[in-house]
C-alpha cells in the first residue's frame, strides 16, 4: 500500500497528464479547423480514449484516497477538486473531438458565401485553457480569477459569430448543412471554454477555500 504522500502526489501528476492532453487535444482540433489539417482531427479523436481513461484513473485513486486515509479538510478539499477538475477535463476532450469532427465534415465542403474569422474567439479559448490548468498547477487564485472574467468575452465572440452564421443561412440557404457546422464548432469552443472557467473556480476554492461559482468575483472576501 502506497503512503498517503505518494498517493497525493500520484493522483496530482495524472490530473497533469490530463490537463495536458487535453489542451493539446483543444490546440489539434483548433489548428485542424482553421488550417484544414486531417492528420490533427484524426489525433484528436484517438486521443479521446486515453482522456477517458485517465478520468478513470484519477476517479480510482480519489475513492481509494477518501476511504482508506480519511483525509483531513485541507487534504479533502484537493481530492473533491481533483475528482471536479478530471470531469470538466474529459468534457473538454469531448468538445475538441466534436470540433474536429466538425472540422473533417468542413474539410469537404465549400467556404461560407462570407468568411468568418475564428482566430479571436479560438485564440481566447485557448489562452482560458492554459491558464486554467497553469492557476491550477500554481495554485494561483488570482490568475483563476482572470479566467473566469475572460468567460464574458467568449460569450460575446460567439454570439456574433452565430449571429453572422444564422444571417448567411438566412440569405441563402443552400449553405444550411455546412453552417450548421460552423455552429456546432463555435459552440463548442464557448463550452470548452465555460469548462476552462469551472477549473478557474475551483483553483479559487482550492488556494482559498472560497466558492466564487454563481457569484460576481468583485467583492468577495478571500482567506
């Protein structure tokens, strides 16, 4: 039986692991929709099973951690973030194999009658990823924070990239079945990115035991 310490610290790298393939899954399945790369969308959707496997894992060494040490509160407060973190995380991997998917379907077809720019909205999503998992590795409350103020603007890029998308459809709407993925797509990066926010909040809870969720983040108090 392994001692408490390397148990914790086992179950801190495998949330690491996870956290990396996924925001490289996210970086695959961005560059294969705006470059047009197969090879990436189809790394991407292998990728999926060792995302799933590692929820596993870090779910296995959780329950183990809970019932054979009864950690104390400081201690339970990592493993229930880690168990809420590996859930958002495979989620996360989930949407970047939609995305490429997406992406392989769009491969195939013609343009939209007006291009359509991704590269803030792709850009900011993935800056909220990486910063989510980097808040998270540091414990670093205040750059969580930023995350989670940053969601606002991926509402708003993918609202106007919807609104664009539906007014296309609208003028001609021999383009529905492509822009229906264009759609999908732009979803998705919104969820990944309301994903990335839920890591955001529970760093905050993590490095100050604060619950910011459904909070406005101005004006709460910090341990």
């Amino acid at each position: 039986m392994r001692p408490f310490e390397e148990d914790f610290k086992l179950l801190d790298g495998s949330l690491q692991e996870m956290g990396a393939l996924v925001a490289r899954s996210i970086r695959r399945s961005v560059y294969a929709f705006i470059e047009k790369n197969e090879d990436f969308a189809h790394q991407v959707i292998r990728d999926e099973a060792r995302i799933d496997q590692l929820e596993i894992q870090i779910d296995d060494l959780a329950t183990s951690l809970i019932v054979r040490d009864q950690p104390v509160a400081s201690d339970m407060r990592l493993i229930v973030v880690a168990i809420k973190i590996s859930t958002d995380l495979e989620r996360m991997g989930d949407l970047a194999v939609h995305v490429a998917e997406r992406s392989l379907s769009l491969m195939s077809q013609p343009l939209l009658p007006e291009p359509l720019d991704f590269s803030p909205l792709t850009s900011t999503v993935e800056s909220m990823v990486l910063g989510s998992l980097s808040a998270f590795s540091r414990r670093d409350a205040a750059l969580a924070r930023e995350i989670v103020v940053a969601d606002d603007a991926v509402d708003q890029m993918r609202a106007e990239i919807s609104h664009r998308v539906i007014e296309q459809m609208q003028r001609e709407p021999s383009c529905i079945p492509r822009a229906q993925d264009y759609l999908t797509i732009a979803r998705s990066l919104e969820r990944i990115a309301d994903h990335a926010t839920n890591i955001a909040e529970d760093v905050i809870f993590l490095a100050q035991g604060v619950d910011v969720r459904h909070r406005q983040l101005e004006g709460t108090a910090a341990n």
